[in-house]
C-alpha cells in the first residue's frame, strides 16, 4: 500500500471501514488473549494510518473508530476496578517530522511558540498496571483492561517482590503510579525452556509470558515468574509530588520502584530527535525489549493545561521504531461485508513470518488500490507490517506473473445479491441492502455487543456469529429476548455458562445514554462523538425527538445539530439519515422499550458559573489559544457551540468580534470579553469584586 492517502471520501471510508476491523481483531487476540496476530511495527503503522485518514476527512470518522479506542474489554475470571483516572493510550510517531508535528500541535493549542523541554523514556513491551496506594501501603491493582475498566489483579502483583508493598519515606495519602510490568530476555528463554521440560505452554514473546504469568488466577504461579516493573506514570493523586515528569520519576526511585535507567531530561525537540537514534542504535543490546521511546512534557502544569484528546494525551507521543516488511504470494482475493455495507478486498496470502508472526492475510483498501498496485492472484508481493493491525501489501515484485486477470469489481453484493454502489467521489463501494443484508445485519449486532458499547460479557462476536446463524437473534432488541432455555444443550454450554450469559444480559438492560447512542452503529458516530450527543441532549427521549426532527434540512434541531463543537454539518447529515429510515427509528423505539436508558451525567463542576450554559467564541483572544479556551470551558461544564442561537447562553467576544457579535446584541445574548471569561473559568481573579 502507498504511503499516500486516499483521494477521494470514498476511498477514505473504505479504507477507514477495513482498518476498524482489522484492529478491533488484533486488539482483542493482543489485549485479551495475550496472542498477538501481528508485530507492533505492523500495528503501529495502521493505527497511524488510520490517524492521518481521519485528520484528512475529519467528516468520515467512524463510531468504532480505532482512535477512540484504547486496548480491549477485560477478561473474565478477575474482578473489575474502574480506573479514577482513565489509563489511555498514547498516538504514534515514526519519523522526525511526526514528532515534530507533535510538538507544533501542542504549540498550537497553548498558542506559544517557546521550545518544551521532555523526558524520553525507553516504551517497554510488556502489560500496562496501575497500583494504588493509600496511606503508603498498596490497595489495590488493575490491569490498563478498557482504559476505563480493569481487572483486578492484586493477589497476583503481591507476589512479585520487585513491587514495593509499601513506599519509603512521605507520600500523599493517596496515589496511584501506574507501570510496565515485563520479563527481560534471558528470564523469557529460562522460562521457556521450563515450560517445555515440564511439556507446558511456550510462550511467543517475553511481551505475552509477563501478561500470561500475571494474568494467573493462582498467584502462587505469578510468584514463580520472574516478573520486573518499570515505573513511569501518576493516575489519581490526593496532593501535589512534583512540578515536572523528571521530578515524579525521582519521587518513585526515593519510594523503590524501578525507573528505567535510559530515562532522561531533555532540553528541547532537537534534543529529543537525538535521543532516538542514540536509543535506536543501543536497543539490541538492551536486556529487555522495546519497540520505541515515548517522550512527554516536562512540565506537569503544561501537561494539565494540554489534556488529552480522544484516546490520548496532547502532552505524549510514541515515537515507534520502523516498521518490518516480507515478501510471499497472493494466493486469493476476497471480499469482505462490513457494518455499513463497504466491500473491502482481503489478500490471503501464503503464510510467511513477519518479524515473528506467522502472516496470512492483509489488507488491500479498495478497489483503487488493487488497481494501483496491478495485484492479482498468484503475485508475488511485498508485505509492511507497521501496526496492530492486518498488514498492508505495499507493492507487487516482478515483472513474471502467472496466467491470470484482473481483479474486477463487483457489482452485487457477495452475500445477499444486493446491488453494490460506489457513490460519486467515494472510494468504497457498498452493498445496498442495508439490514436486510445479513452481512450487515450480523456485523451490526457484534458492534452493539462490543466493548465500547453494550459489552456483553459472554456475547462476543464468536458466540453472536453462532446465535445469528441459528435465528436466536435478528436485531439487538433480541438480545433482551434471549432466555436459559434457549442456550442451554447447544455445543459448549452448560447450565454454569448459559445461566452467566442470561445473568451479563440482564445487567445491561441499564445502560448509559452515551453508550446506546455509539451501540446504534450510524455512520461517523463513534465513542467520542457518542459522548457529546448524549452530553448536549440529556436524555434519550430529547435526542430521539430532536433527530427526527433533524431529518428535515434547514429545521432548527438540524442547524442545531450541526453547531455542536467537533460534530459539524457532515456528521449531522449521517444523522439525519440514519433517522430518516423508518426501520432505524422503530429499532430505536425497540430498544428504549426493553431497556432503561440512563440520563447523560454532567460533567460540568457545580459551583462553575459556566456549568450548563451554551457559550460561542468570536474573535481573538489575546492570553489564550483558541483551542486551549474551548477545552477550559468544557472541562467546566460548559456546551461550546460555532454559531450564535436563541438557544446560546453566552458569547466571549475577543477582539475584532464580528457578526457573531451583532447577532448576540440582536437576540439579547449575554457577552464578556476575555477577562470576563478568565474570571468566570477561575483563571483571574476579579479586582473589582
């Protein structure tokens, strides 16, 4: 596959369709399974192929899309613990002029030009932990598990002497230090060669025998492992440590954890550029493995003031080492039917190893792209792996090629016969039997189940797969149907499993209005974009009506729609159309039926005189970047909105307001200036109260 991006939206949908699956798959065999199909570099290149897609076509970002997404739901057989502080992940970069863009986005949200100075920290292979202690004694310990929700894994990381049971000298009376917890290679081949005298599981990588072995519903084998941890982050903490990141690493050596040793200040981004070759060049000889540096901030003010977005932090990146490439035969081509109906080509492949993993599908895009690589079957191509995701062919080698023809597209749908559309501009082309395509029908019942959404703990794609198959479920509504007696006697389960499954379905007949509305599955609706529609309509019942009504173009609820901060006119229309579809509403109503839909929880903080309001910026603002300002009042509670309403509560007016100005004068909309806003968002205090 080209480094270049898709052309057109369609090509981009498509694409953006084929990466979805392909890392929600790695994700759950990585995170859940601790089997991983694919090398890191593999999974890193998709993920940040996926990244640029969507920053190129913001309007085409998926409800399950990869970048909302951090690790898998946790597994069962451990208790959950929520994280205070979600455990998210970090974005990518590979290749200076990725870091250095990095470092301008962050620039350009604080609205400074000045340089930051870093830490680099080598990124270790091996299972994310977070340990939280109270009162200088460890509570308690999860698993990263969702980013949200991990296992509970306490007993286990007792029993690993590398981790201090209490902190030496002072600490807040709560902290929780979050880590890496990994095996170095020599404890890995010991550990292996154990395994296979005693005729035990081999384990594939140090990476999957620290997961493995920490994952141990008998801790006495956790403590037998040879188990280490590195030390490099703060989740939720009671009183202030430290004022930099280099500062709190120390903190951590003075309580007994190990640091890594490579970690190091660095004073500005060429300092950093230098650190990665000078860690590039000695990682071979490193007794552990690691696939990158990740670089932060320093400054943990500037880290607060940064946030995060999506899936990660602004103020962190990892900067990977490059990807692996392989070369073997496209034995097939085949067509795959996703959720909304795109027909994305799939290479099998003769199996070949890619940087240790056994290789035999990839991912060919679109029929564009098969075009542009002139494949066929019976090629000879070339493999990149650069991600966690199926790998991508990246050229044909050779100029012999067996008899054979072109790939042709086709015109119907493979599945239900449905004719297959490629809209004008677009690079996918789609079935357009919608629901009644049972392709689309099926893929659509696993991403309600899915973690991000209903997470049905027993109702993974295997078993959906198996249900719809059988006719126990045609629509999501019939997951609430499901009764013991229908599940009970099938191939592999029994009373225990089947009365579990029953007892998982029923705990989620509440759930919250954010994640029903991501479950839905409509276009360009995913978790983030699920979030600020429940946060902005409250209830179920107001987002039902006011979608409907959204449907007619030019109606109020429709311009109100497209106002909202990060959703847009595009987004709007995929909306509208989703509702517009007397099918998809009675679905809708279906559910709301059968199940309790819980209130968005504001998130606004109570005594904030933005709490609640609908504000709108105009102008320039001279003490703060744009971005910055919107991102502070959100985290207090406020609705940014891009256009003037009866419904807008407040204006800030910068400098040079314009006509979002005189229509706040014309509708009798209340206004402040900058310092008004600073001192409404506690940035000021105000000298003439």
């Amino acid at each position: 596959m080209s480094d270049a991006l898709p052309g057109t939206p369609i090509e981009a949908a498509v694409e953006l369709a084929r990466l979805a699956t392909l890392l929600a798959e790695y994700d759950r065999a990585y995170h859940e399974q601790d089997a991983p199909l694919v090398t890191d570099a593999a999974y890193d290149a998709l993920r940040r192929r996926n990244a640029a897609i969507e920053s190129a076509f913001p309007d085409l970002v998926r409800p399950d899309s990869p970048s909302h997404r951090v690790g898998a739901a946790p597994a069962g057989g451990f208790a959950k613990i929520r994280h205070a502080v979600p455990m998210l992940s970090l974005d990518n970069a590979f290749a200076a002029e990725d870091f250095t863009d990095f470092v301008e986005r962050a620039q350009r949200f604080l609205g400074t030009s000045q340089p930051f100075a870093f830490v680099g920290e080598p990124k270790i292979d091996g299972l994310s932990i977070s340990l939280t202690y109270i009162d200088g004694q460890l509570a308690f310990a999860a698993t990263r598990g969702d980013g949200s929700e991990g296992e509970d894994v306490t007993a286990n990381i007792r029993a690993i002497p590398a981790i201090p049971q209490t902190l030496r000298g002072p600490a807040p009376a709560r902290i929780e230090i979050r880590g890496e917890v990994f095996m170095d290679k020599q404890a890995f081949l010991a550990l292996n060669a154990a395994q296979e005298a005693a005729h035990q599981k081999i384990f594939a990588n140090p990476r999957n025998a620290a997961a493995g072995s920490l994952r141990q519903l008998d801790a006495a084998i956790t403590a037998q492992r040879p188990l280490r941890l590195f030390a490099y982050a703060m989740g939720e903490c009671s009183a202030p440590v430290a004022t930099t990141h280099h500062g709190y690493l120390e903190r951590l050596r003075g309580w007994g954890f190990d640091v890594n040793d490579l970690s190091t200040q660095l004073p500005n981004t060429e300092a950093a550029i230098a650190f990665q070759s000078r860690v590039g060049t000695a990682r071979a000889g490193l007794a552990y493995d690691i696939d990158g540096v990740v670089y932060k901030i320093d400054a943990l003010d500037l880290q607060a003031r940064l946030g995060f977005v999506g899936r990660a932090p602004r103020w962190a990146i990892a900067w990977k080492f490059p990807a692996e490439r392989a070369t073997t035969v496209l034995e097939k081509i085949d067509i795959q039917v996703g959720r909304t109906g795109a027909l994305t080509p799939v290479a099998w492949l003769t199996p070949v190893g890619v940087g240790g993993v056994l290789v035999s599908r990839a991912t060919l895009h679109n029929e564009d792209e098969i075009a542009r690589l002139d494949v066929r079957e019976g090629d000879v191509v070339e493999l990149q792996r650069a991600g966690d995701v199926i790998p991508q062919i990246v050229a044909r080698i050779g100029d012999h090629r067996p008899d054979s023809t072109p790939f042709v597209p086709l015109t119907t749908c493979p599945v239900c016969g449905s004719p297959a559309h490629r809209a004008s501009g677009e690079v996918v082309r789609r079935c357009t039997g919608g629901l009644v395509c049972p392709a689309q029908a099926e893929e659509h019942l696993i991403h309600f189940a899915s973690r991000g959404a209903f997470d049905i703990e027993g109702l993974g794609e295997k078993t959906v797969r198996e249900f719809f198959a059988d006719k126990l479920i045609a629509t999501p509504a019939d997951i609430f149907r499901l009764r013991e007696d229908q599940i009970l006697g099938r191939e592999g389960w029994g009373e225990l499993s089947a009365r579990n499954l029953i007892a998982a379905i029923a705990q989620r007949r509440t759930i919250a209005l954010e994640r029903f509305i991501y479950a839905l599955g409509i276009r360009r609706i995913g978790e983030a974009n699920a979030r600020l529609l429940a946060r902005h309509y409250g209830s179920v019942a107001h987002w039902r009506a006011q979608m409907e009504l959204a449907v007619q173009i030019g109606s109020e609820a429709r311009e109100a729609l497209g106002n909202i901060l990060r959703i847009g006119p595009a987004i709007a229309t995929e909306l509208a159309d989703f509702f517009a579809v007397a099918s998809n509403r009675a679905r809708v109503d279906e559910l709301t039926g059968v199940l309790t839909i819980k209130d968005a929880e504001p998130e606004a903080i109570s005594d904030s005189p933005l709490a609640g309001k609908t504000i709108v910026f105009t102008g320039g603002l001279a003490t703060l970047a744009r971005p910055e300002a919107k991102a502070i009042a959100e985290r207090l509670g406020a609705k940014v909105t891009e256009s003037v309403s009866k419904k807008t509560d407040l204006v800030i007016l910068g400098t040079d307001a314009g006509s979002k100005a005189k229509k706040a004068a014309e509708l009798g909309i209340a206004t402040v200036d900058e310092s008004g806003f600073r001192i409404m968002a506690g940035l000021e205090v105000n000298s003439g109260a």
